[in-house]
C-alpha cells in the first residue's frame, strides 16, 4: 500500500502535470481523492478539469471533490494569462465523462482526516489554501491524522511572481495561507525558491513526450504551452515547474534540500500581500513547523516524471 494523499489543487496546467504524475505512480501513491478550489480558474472549471486530466491518466477510480469558490476574505485573483481560458493550456476539452462528486470538498478532506490513523495522511496542496484552512479551522483535530502538508508556495530569496514581493497561491488566499502555516502542522513547503531551479527545457520535454502514451502526450503539450509563453522567459531556458515538486519529493526526497524555519504571512499591506517571511533564526516565539525548500533537482524532477509516466504507459 503506497503512501496515503489528499490532493488540493486549481488546475491548471502544472497541477494537470502534477495530477498526470500523481496518477501514474499508482504503486507508491494511494490517493484518497482529488479537491479542487478556486485558483486559476473558477472553481467549476478547477473540477471539471481535474475530472478531465482524471480522465486522461485512465484514474476514474479516484474520486473528485468540488471547494471553495473564493478565497476566505479578498476577492479572487485567478491567473488565466498563465494557464488558458480553459485552464489546461491548449489542450482538447470535452466534457469529463464523470464529474465531481456531490460532496463539498472541505467535508471530504475533514471526514477523510478525522477517520484516519494518527499521522498517515499526507495533504498536497498546489493552489491557494483555501480549502485546507476551511478545513482546519473547522476541525482543528483533524491536525492528528495529518502526517504532514506538502505545499508549492511562496517565495524568500526568488521575489513574487504575481507581485514583486508574494507567489500566486499565497497571494492569491492569504489569510488561509498565514492559517496552514500557523496551525501547527508539519509543512513542507515548495516556494519559487527552489521551482524556479526545476525548467521544462526542450530536450526534457522531448522525453516526456517520447514516452508516447495518452497521459505523457498530455502532459508534453502542457508543458510546451507554458513554455510558449512570453512571461516564461526563453523557451529554451524552458518554464519552472511548481506543482509536481510536492509529488515528487515523496517519490524521490533526495532530489530536493530544506532548511527548517518558521512563516508567516502578510496578510494586510497592499504592496506586500501575500509575502512569505521565511524566518531561519530559530526563536522560542517562532516555531519551527515548516521546512522550505532552498534547492531542486530539475533532471531527479524530470527523471520522476518521466519513468513514471514511462511505467504506468506499460501496465497491461
Ligand atoms: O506560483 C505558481 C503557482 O500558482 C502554481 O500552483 C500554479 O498552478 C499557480 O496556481
Ligand atoms: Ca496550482
């Protein structure tokens, strides 16, 4: 039995390669199911295209949970100039042939937690964390089933890149992100720190392509896309990768290093919202509960992707 996942996430097209991912590393992930909140793109479509990538990875087995629709205070920042109209890039879409389950996301993600074995559950958030501090902030206890929140946000030493100063998925909800980083849980976070040092290069995306099935073709082109995009900078530089660095760590952990600290978040400033203030300096006032990823390993991260994709494309 592989290790026990919720998946948070806005798809998206990096949360559509992370899912990809997710998807194929059937034996070592066992994913209880897939929540989707309002990020990108509105929360209809971050569930109808979770369910269509769901779909694609041939992982209908897994269910869907439709979330929250906006952030807990501010109102929604979506990011359509970076993932499409759609919010899987270019990809062809047509309705997924199951849709969302009936059940909210955050009842999915508080039953899920609550029925769990202390410590078993690892949470993947890859888009604002509005759903996560719903969740915690109705049921605190559900902290004990959680082994740890595995997050792609943030931003020390790389600067913003939805403003000068603050990541998209915290910026984006900060007040649910200053509440998972407060909670007390183990967060292992994945700021533009270390995903700027993971880039889609051509020759890596000629690879994952290479691998010749549905989901691998997929995700070929969700990369390609972002990599077309000016804001991505040179196409040959390739575009950083975010969302599949959480899934990968549990793969292969060695391809990425952390520093232990502590987080908080700016949730008032107009000019700084959504800031991280990643704090090292230990100090009995500021709990170390999170480790940040300081460095990457762009070829481990196409390395994973790549053969698992590779592997599950061989299954009968
Ligand atoms: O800043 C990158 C993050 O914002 C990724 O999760 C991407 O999907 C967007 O949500
Ligand atoms: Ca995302």
């Amino acid at each position: 039995m592989g290790r026990r996942l919720i998946i948070d996430c806005d798809p998206g097209v990096d949360d559509a390669v992370m899912l990809l991912l997710a998807c194929a590393a059937r034996d070592a992930l066992d994913i209880a199911g897939i929540t989707t909140v309002a990020g990108n793109v509105g929360a209809a479509l971050t569930a109808r295209n979770a369910c269509i990538v769901r779909g694609i990875a041939a992982r209908e087995d897994i269910p869907v949970f439709a979330g929250c629709t906006r952030p807990l205070r501010r109102a929604p920042v979506e990011a359509g100039h970076f993932h499409g109209e759609s919010g899987l890039g270019d990809l062809p879409i047509s309705a997924p042939r199951h849709g969302p389950e009936p059940r909210h996301a955050v009842d999915f993600i508080v039953a899920t937690l609550l029925a769990a074995a202390p410590a078993s559950v690892t949470l993947v958030a890859t888009g604002p964390l509005t759903n996560v501090a719903t969740a915690l902030a109705r049921e605190p206890v559900i902290r004990r089933g959680l082994r740890e929140i595995a997050l792609m946000g943030g931003a020390r030493s790389e600067g913003g890149n939805i403003t000068a100063s603050s990541e998209y998925n915290i910026h984006a909800d900060p007040d649910a992100a200053q509440a998972v980083f407060g909670s007390g849980c183990t967060v292992v976070a994945f700021g533009l720190d270390a995903t700027h040092q993971v880039r889609a290069t051509p020759a890596r995306v000629d690879a994952v392509r290479a691998v010749g099935s549905r989901a691998a073709l997929a995700a070929a082109e969700l990369l390609e896309f972002s990599n077309a995009l000016p804001a991505n900078g040179p196409r040959a530089q390739g575009a950083p990768l975010h969302d599949p660095c959480p899934i990968v760590w549990l793969l292969r952990p060695e391809a990425f290093r952390f520093r232990p600290c502590h987080v908080d978040v700016e949730t008032a400033s107009p000019l700084t919202l959504g800031h991280t203030a990643v704090e090292f300096r230990a100090a009995p006032q500021r709990p170390q509960n999170v480790l940040w990823a300081v460095a990457a390993d762009g070829d481990a991260v196409f390395d994973v992707l790549t053969a698992s994709l590779a592997q599950d494309s061989r299954r009968p």
